[in-house]
C-alpha cells in the first residue's frame, strides 16, 4: 500500500514566507487523514496541538489550536508568532521531529536543520504541494497505538515494523487577507484534498 503524508501550500504570502498546514492521507491506515500536530517539542500525526499564547500579546493570539508550519529555503518552521521564530529540526540520534521552544534556538547536536523541501503543484494553482524531508519521513505510534509520533528517515536510525512512511501530502490551504502580523482571523480556510 502507498503512503501519503499531503500538504498545501499557501496561496497567499506575509512578507515571504508560506504557511502551511499539514495531514496525511494512508487509505486504509489509522492516520488517514491525521493532522500533522505540535505537542511538548515534537510533531505527531493526531491528536491535539499544545499551544501557549501569553496574555501581553492581547488581541494577535490566533484563536484555537492549529498546528501551521512555514517553509523557506530548505527550513521549516512553526507558524508561531515569537521573537526568533520556532525552528523545526530532525534529531540526528533518534530521527525525531522536533521544534524549539520559544525563544530558544537550542536543538540537540547535530540536529538537521536543512534539507526540507515544499514542491507547489502548478496545475492546482499552486494551493496543492508535496512537503519532504531529504531522507523521507515516517510516522510511529506512540505506545503501540494512534497518535502518531512523526520522524526523519536518517542514516543510523531504524525503525520499528509498525511504523507508516509517508510520501505525499494534502492539507488545508491558508490564505492571508492583510499585510500585519497573522492572526487566526485574517485567514481564509479552504479544505482541498489531492486525489
């Protein structure tokens, strides 16, 4: 059976940078449709995203819990608003799929930053993409069962039979209505799927 982790990527663009949202797509697996999610500094596939909002931002906290990535010359990040950003890395050791904590750009040693890639599907308008890692990803479940936890195919690192590789992507699409800082409501949602 193939595998399908799908993305799309943004129409629109604030001050360069593409958010994106994330879900995969296995048909027949229990990570059909799963969002792609952040939870205590890693990236899972299910479940809920874990999300902090200090009460001095006021009225620029995004409403709800939506776990949006941002991609740009082979990085990936969250589509988190702080100082700094929050950079999404694979973990050389384990192959896990982490993020920094805001504020910190702290990640473990010789951790791949690079190698991230978001190919737009121009017949789609460009709203439809394919998010990889260089090595591939794949997705584990967390204690036996769903969610899935996601990680980083790399040298070194091998994985257990009941893990899920995935290929492609479809997810729902954003796009910005101002030119400000992002909140949940300058966005437009559209739900796409590839086929």
């Amino acid at each position: 059976m193939k595998t399908a982790a799908a993305i799309l990527a943004l129409a629109g663009a604030v001050t360069a940078q593409n958010y994106m949202r994330v879900m995969s797509i296995r048909s027949g697996s229990p990570i059909m449709y799963a969002p792609m999610v952040a939870r205590g500094e890693k990236i899972y596939l299910g479940g809920e995203t874990a999300s902090y909002c200090p009460e001095t931002v006021g009225e620029n906290c995004p409403a709800g819990n939506t776990t949006t990535f941002v991609y740009g010359q082979g990085h990936l990040s969250m589509g988190a608003i702080v100082p700094g950003g929050q950079a999404v890395y694979v973990d050389s050791q384990t192959g896990a799929v982490g993020y920094t904590i805001a504020h910190s750009a702290a990640i473990p040693q010789g951790a791949y930053q690079a190698g991230w890639n978001v190919t737009q599907n121009v017949a789609a308008g460009g709203i439809l993409g394919r998010l990889d890692f260089e090595g591939g990803l794949i997705a584990c479940p967390v204690d036996g069962t769903y969610p899935y936890q996601v990680f980083g195919q790399v040298e070194g690192v091998s994985f257990a039979a009941d893990c899920l590789a995935l290929m492609r992507c479809s997810a729902t699409a954003l796009r910005h209505q101002h030119g400000s800082i992002p909140k949940s409501s300058d966005f437009d949602e559209k739900h796409v799927q590839l086929a």
